[in-house]
C-alpha cells in the first residue's frame, strides 16, 4: 500500500497501485483534469512541493503550497495553551514545516470543514497523533487517515473553539468559529470574491465549478448556524476576509432566499442598501 496525491484536486488515496481515478474529481463538485490524472507519491512530492507559511495575529499560522497543488486550498494552525488546533489541510507538509509545527507544540486536534480539504490529515496525525474530528455524514471520505473523533451536530474543541455542522456544501460539512477571536473558518460555506485585492462579493454553492446553486433548506441551515454567531472575520478554505460580518454573510444568504437559485456572487456594496 502506498499514498497517492492527484495533483488536480489535492486528495490523497491510501492505494495498492497507482490509481485510476479519484473520487473527488468524479463527483459532481469538481471536474476530472481534461489531460489525464497526475498523481504524486510523498516522495515525489517531498522533492516537488513547498509549505510555505504566515502569521496572521499571534495565534495563527496559514499555509499555502508552492507550486499550488490542485484547488490550492489554505491549512491553519491555530495556536492555544490547551492545545493547537490544525483546521483544514494543505495538500503537503513539508519537513521545514512539520518542524515549525513541532517547535510551536504539535498538533493535539485536526478537522477539516470537509474533503476539498482533507489534504495532508494523514502526514499530521502520523507526526502528530491529534484527535481527528470528521462529522459523520463525511466518514465515508477519510479513507487516507483514522478518524479518532465523528461527530454530529457540535464539538467543543477547547473552550471557546466549537465545530458546527452545516451541511450544504457537502453532507457532513462544518465550520470552526473561534469565540476569542470573533472568527468564522467558513469552508466552502462562503466563496469570497476579490477585485483590486478587496473583497467585492459573496457567493454560496453546492458545486462551484459546474455552478450547482443549494436548495432553500440547505440555505435556512447555513443561518440557523450562523445567526447566533458574532463574526468579524472570515477564513475560508481559500482566502482571508478580514473585514467579513455576519451581516454581510446573512444578506447574501437572504438575497439567495428570496430569488431563484443561484451560485452568482452579489456584490457587498449591495449591503447598505438593503439593510
Ligand atoms: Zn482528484
Ligand atoms: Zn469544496
């Protein structure tokens, strides 16, 4: 058995043989690479691919791989006195930076908000042991690591820091929100999209690529969720939205509500005007 790493996506497979294909860019939420797959072993992608690093405050490291690996997805690492928190993965960790995690204290829990992001879960819990929190409508996507710790609607991971499932995007998919720091870790909740650097607008889907919108119910469940929340900052899997709010993030979901369903983005300039 060995890993394997497809390089249009960021997923890994636990495999005996080279793989065929890959189960994330088959579903209907990403898209096969027009080319033929490319996959990686760790060795190779110990010679190919970089983690590069930034400090974003005093608590938090952000990661990013260089050269990008399929859809370039963010890892954070969370700093806490009970223990760091890694939430969703880049695709490889690098040794400069498993080191950097070692001498900042390990890893003590991971979670994702879900597969898009899983990446390399399974470096962090061999070097690191964390509990691995997946939720578990999303089980049937960790086969490259051991889930330690399914949940269901909640986990408080330390005090403070709550794992909360919102479905929508993917079945079990959940978001971290980080009381302290008024931070929402969106996921794929919230597509940020950006102009001149700024953000400009907000978008929600099931699938991105193909332009699948969610359904009414899945749109309710995102504010149910998020309603009693007070977010002043947004982490996505991708990008930072520092200056993010609830209400920015509940008009958008509003506007979706009453209008027919849609993965467009609306434009943030909007909000003023309908509040
Ligand atoms: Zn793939
Ligand atoms: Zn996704």
């Amino acid at each position: 058995m060995n890993r394997y790493l497809c390089t249009n996506c960021g997923f890994w497979q636990h495999y005996f043989t080279t793989p065929r294909g890959c189960p994330v860019c088959e579903d209907v939420r990403h898209s096969p690479p027009e080319t033929g797959y490319h996959f990686l072993t760790p060795e190779q992608a110990q010679r190919e691919v970089r983690t590069v690093w930034q400090q974003v405050g005093l608590d938090l490291l952000l990661f990013r791989n260089e050269p990008a690996i399929g859809i370039n997805p963010c890892g954070y690492l969370l700093l806490h006195p009970e223990g760091n928190i890694a939430f969703e993965s880049v695709p490889w960790y690098d040794e400069l930076v498993l080191a950097q995690i070692t001498a900042l204290g390990g890893v003590r829990w991971w979670a994702a908000s879900h597969p898009h992001t899983y990446g390399g879960a399974w470096q962090l819990q061999q070097q690191f042991n964390p509990e691995m929190c997946v939720q578990r409508d999303d089980l049937s996507w960790t086969s490259s690591f051991s889930v330690t710790w399914p949940f269901d609607d909640e986990l408080e991971l330390v005090p403070g820091v709550r794992l909360l499932h919102t479905g929508g995007h993917f079945a079990g998919h959940s978001v971290l929100y980080h009381e302290e720091r008024r931070a929402l870790f969106a996921g794929d909740l919230l597509k940020l999209h950006f102009q001149d650097g700024e953000v400009r607008g907000l978008s929600c889907h099931k699938g991105f690529n193909r332009r699948i919108p969610l359904t009414p119910a899945e749109i309710n469940r995102y504010r149910r969720v998020l309603t009693p929340l007070d977010i002043r900052e947004v982490f996505t899997s991708f990008d930072h939205g520092p200056q993010l709010d609830r209400a920015d993030v509940l008009y958008m979901l509003n506007i979706r509500l009453t209008s027919r369903p849609s993965t467009e983005p609306l434009p943030l300039r909007a909000r003023s005007v309908g509040r």
